[in-house]
C-alpha cells in the first residue's frame, strides 16, 4: 500500500486527513474489454473523473485477458462512475456474461451455440456481428459498418434497440437456468450435510 504524507499545522492535517478519507470511501474494480484499452483510458480521464470526482486507473489483467477499471473515491462518486463506465462499455458492444458465471460446461456450451444463431440472424438483417469473446467474459456486437464506433458507440444506431432486446431476452433465460442450478447445487450441499452429520451420529 502508498503512503500519503500531509504537512502543514495539526489542525490542517487532521482536516486533511479526514477529507482524504472521506473521499476514498468507495472501492470497485469493474473488468473491461482489452480491445478498449486506449479509448477506456481517455475518457476515464476526460470524462468520468471530471463528472463524477472518482479516480479512474484502468490496468492491465491477467496475460491475455480483460483490463481492470480501479475506480476510487467516496462512495456515491464511485458507484456513479461504475453505472457509467458500464454503460459506456455496453454501448461499444461489450455485453457482460457475468450474470451467467454459474452455467455448468453443457449449458455454457448451449449458449454460445445460440450466439453463433444468432450472429447469422443478425448478420443477415443489419449486417451485425455476433460472437462471445475469447475470454467468456462479453458477447460482443460489432457493426463493421460504424467507422468513428469507439468514441460514438452503437446506442444510437438504428440496430441497436432491436439487436440489444433479443440477446438481453437470451440472456435472461440463462442468467434464470445459472440461478436455478446454483439453488439446486446450494441445496444439495446442505442436503449432503445434513446426512454426514445424521450418520456421525448413528456411529
């Protein structure tokens, strides 16, 4: 960890102080895709840290992987750059597949079987491209169409509400199948429990 040095009188120092820690109340790292690196990194800077007063690092991940958004400051002004940031990156075509961490192989497979559907489907309407990220972290829409896409976004294109409605629905309904089974696989446990502890104590 840093170590920040404050000068001045004790009474100035601890008014410091206290404003310091107030201000980095609030902590969230928010995963963002590696092909935003640049575009991430300048309006970080030149936009979420000037709206919102929270302090933006975008680092690199894991060999390969996602970037990471450190996102730092008080508590509201972080949670307001976190809603923002997200919706910035979804708006480059970045879709997060968080809500579907608890697929099992089987499931997961099935859905990134329906991606590929679905990328002919729109492909063969607007021209659209589908496919899930290298990571699993994202599905990603991409218009090969939109010239100036890192800085503008696809929210106003004509695709968008479409395009983005139809997956969400997807996504829904899997998010719904990875909660059942987390349920299922929760309650299996305290099951399996339950008769260790009920056969200990026969013996």
């Amino acid at each position: 960890a840093g170590l920040v040095r404050i000068s001045g009188s004790a009474e100035q120092a601890r008014k410091a102080e206290k404003d310091l820690k107030w201000r980095l109340t609030g902590k969230e790292d928010l995963p963002c895709p590696k092909e935003l690196n640049s575009a991430s990194r300048r309006h970080a800077k030149d936009i979420i840290e000037v709206e919102t007063g929270a302090f933006v690092e975008v680092a690199r991940g894991d060999f390969g992987g996602d970037l990471v958004m450190h996102i730092r400051g008080d508590q509201e002004g972080v949670q307001e750059a976190k809603d923002q940031l997200q919706t910035w990156i979804e708006e480059r075509g970045f879709v997060t597949t968080k809500p579907l961490a608890n697929l099992d192989q089987a499931k997961w497979q099935q859905f990134t079987d329906d991606m590929w559907h679905f990328g002919e489907k729109f492909d063969q309407q607007f021209g659209v491209k589908t496919a899930v990220s290298d990571s699993g972290s994202w599905v990603r829409l991409r218009d090969p169409s939109a010239k100036n896409w890192e800085a503008e976004g696809f929210a106003a294109a004509g695709w968008w509400d479409t395009v983005r409605g139809e997956l969400k629905q997807v996504m829904d309904w899997y998010s719904s199948q990875a909660e059942e089974e987390a349920k299922a696989e929760a309650k299996a446990k305290v099951e399996a429990e339950a008769k260790a502890k009920a056969k200990a104590k026969a013996q």
